[in-house]
C-alpha cells in the first residue's frame, strides 16, 4: 500500500513522469460497509462510509487520441493506449479501471480524447475496502469535469458500476461507488439499492469515544472471479424460484415458506439476504435513535450470517472477529465481498492498544500472515483536491 502524499506531490510526480503540469487532481475514497453485505445486487439496502484513504489521479487533457496511465503502486511501467482502439480486449490489468471508465463516458457520448494520467492510491488492494470502486470515482470525477459532461453524482455512480461489470468483469451492485462519490465526513450513507435514494446518517465516533478498527488479513480476494460470482447466481436462483424480482422482496415471515421451497444452500443464501436488509433498516434505527454505541449486536449478528449462510468468511477473519469481541469490541463483522479481506471492530478508543496485540498475537500463534491493522473515520467523499 502507498504511503500518503500531498497533492502537490502528486502533480510533481506527474509532471515528472509527463513533462508537463496536470489539469488537475481528484480523489475519491474506498469504502467501510458498516453493514449491509451482498444486499446492493438485491436491489436491498446498504450502510456504508468513505474512509479516509482515497485514489488521487492527477490528469491532463491531450490533443491526440493517446491515453498514457502510470500508477505510483508496484513495479509497473507506462501504459499507452490508442483510444481508437479501445475495446475489452485492450483493457487489462490495473489500467482496466481507469481505461473502463473512460471507455463507458465514450459508449455515453461524453467526449474524451487522449490523456495522461497519473494514480497515487493510499487503499489497499484485494483487503475489501473498495480500491476498484475509488480508483473509478477518481476518474469518473475527472472527466466529468474536464469534459464538460455535467453528470450527476448518482450517474457518475452508475458509471462506475458499469466499468466495474462491463469491463473489469465483476458483477457487483452501486455501494462501492455510492460510498465514495456521496459521503460525507462524520456520516454513513443509507442507501436503497432499487432507488439509488439515499440519505446521511450521522455516524460521529469521536465524540462518542469510538474508533473503527480495520484488520486487513491479508487474504485477498477478486470480485470477478470465484465466490462473489456464485453467491450473485444463488441469489438470482432464489428470487426466480421465489417469483420475486429480487431478494428485497422478500420478508422474514416468509422465510419458513421459502425453506420448502428451495434447496438448503439456496435457502441459506437468502435467508442471509433477507436478514442482513433487516439489520441495515435496524442499524440505521439505532444509530439515529441511541447512537454508535449501541449497534454492535447487529454487527456481530451479519459476521454470524455471513460465516455461516453465505459462507463468505475465512478462518482469517473469523479469528480477527472472535479475539477483537474477547477483548473489548463492541460488535466485529468482515467486511466487503468475502473470501479473505478486512474484518471491522467497533471499539472504545481506550481499549485500541489492547485489540491491536491481541489480534496479532492470535494471528501469530495460528500461523497466520501478520495483519495490517489501522483505524478509519468516516470521511469526505470524492473532490477536486487541486
């Protein structure tokens, strides 16, 4: 993961790298999904919230049709493209995010020609903290501005959204992008995934002397391949069998109904989907009635779901999860898409130096890659920064 820099940093290491000055630079944040895990292809409801580790791209506009990416990240060279060629077949790798982007505001009529661009990003990949979806935000936000497209922040999400399924080949809903282009710092984002309506939701942990404690396990994971993909075609198996348009439409009181009709895994599947919707509309009750302080069952309760219906947790995470609720957390649940990733631990400010230890020492005494563990605050969402 890349240490933080100044934007003026940033547009030196650009005009470096390009020789001349960016047009400007944007940044937009990764996500923390407080809760609300695989409900967004649903078309259910999500509580997610910017953190304060973000993708800057600095750009500049060109007078040809030549796309030339360098990334700050890993040992990767220059990449150029020639837009008149740019197809699925000519987007790969990390430029694929960027390049898709580019790619669907052209399928929109939004006149792009060539640019340089350069990607300095402080998420880290594969930990479940949305590092595609800032990446996109970024981009999405840059060209909107330099041409000129006057699209919204909903509509710069379904731009995302649709690089993200369309070209990158992940088949994921509008939280990730939603976080980042709609947040705002001290606040959560409640969104309904059918409506893209959604609303701030205050989530100020500082002054209730909490911290939200992010164990990166290490085990990372790809959207577009395996699991995610799996658990999206159950989904859609249960809504069809079900006769719902999505899973959204169905409640708890139909569960039992649901159980003789669907095949056990299937019936796992959903009942997950059904009752992780509940827990959102039930966090975002608390959380506007008794504050912060008062969700961490609920936290607790989707890891549970997770683990154990939509079986998306590992051995990594669900340690992360045990030994931070045995040592003070006030909830614990892994967040993002599964298979390996981050867990979150909602914690008193007091009790971080304890959580931190313990969850390395049980990491250690498993055998297990050392954690990367750092605290997050929900954060501004995407903006020009230069």
């Amino acid at each position: 993961m890349n240490q933080p820099l100044t934007p003026e940093a940033i547009s030196e290491a650009f005009t470096t790298a390009f020789g001349h000055a960016p047009d400007g630079l944007w940044s937009a944040p990764g996500r923390v999904n407080l809760i609300g895990e695989h409900t967004d292809y649903n078309e259910g409801f999500v509580l997610p919230f910017a953190i304060d580790r973000a993708a800057c791209v600095a750009v500049r506009l060109r007078g040809d049709n030549t796309a030339r990416l360098l990334s700050s990240y890993g040992d990767a060279g220059m990449e150029t493209v020639d837009l008149s060629t740019l197809s699925h077949d000519t987007m790969d790798g990390w430029t694929a995010y960027p390049l898709g982007v580019v790619w669907v505001l052209r399928q929109m009529g939004v006149g792009i020609g060539g640019f340089d661009l350069f990607l300095h990003s402080t998420v880290p990949s594969g930990a479940g903290l949305s590092s595609s979806a800032a990446i996109e935000c970024a981009v999405a936000s840059a060209f909107n501005e330099l041409a000129g497209a006057g699209l919204s922040a909903n509509e710069l999400v379904l731009v995302g959204q649709r690089a993200e399924n369309e070209v990158v080949g992940a088949p994921t809903g509008i939280l990730d992008q939603s976080a980042s282009l709609l947040s705002t710092e001290g606040h959560a984002v409640f969104l309904d995934c059918r409506t893209q309506e959604s609303r701030l939701v205050p989530l100020d942990l500082a002054a209730n002397g909490l911290l939200i404690l992010v164990v990166d396990t290490k085990v990372t994971h790809a959207h577009a391949t395996g699991g995610y993909a799996a658990r999206r075609a159950s989904c859609e198996l249960g809504a069809e069998v079900l006769g719902v348009k999505a899973l959204r439409d169905v409640t708890a009181a139909e569960l039992p109904e649901a159980a003789g009709l669907l095949d056990p895994e299937t019936y796992r599947r959903v009942r997950h989907i059904v009752t992780e919707d509940q827990r959102v509309l039930d966090t975002v009750a608390v959380l506007d009635d008794a504050g912060p302080r008062a969700i961490g069952a609920l936290l607790t309760a989707s890891h549970a779901s997770m683990r154990d219906d939509f079986e998306i947790s590992c051995e990594e995470l669900d340690l992360a999860v045990d030994t931070a609720l045995a040592h003070g957390a006030l909830g614990a649940r892994m967040t993002g898409g599964g298979f390996g990733g981050s867990a979150i631990a909602l914690i008193p400010a007091a009790e971080e130096p304890a959580v931190r230890a313990a969850v390395v020492g049980a990491f250690a005494a498993a055998g297990f890659t050392a954690p990367d563990i750092f605290a997050v605050s929900p954060a501004q969402g995407a903006l020009r920064v230069l």
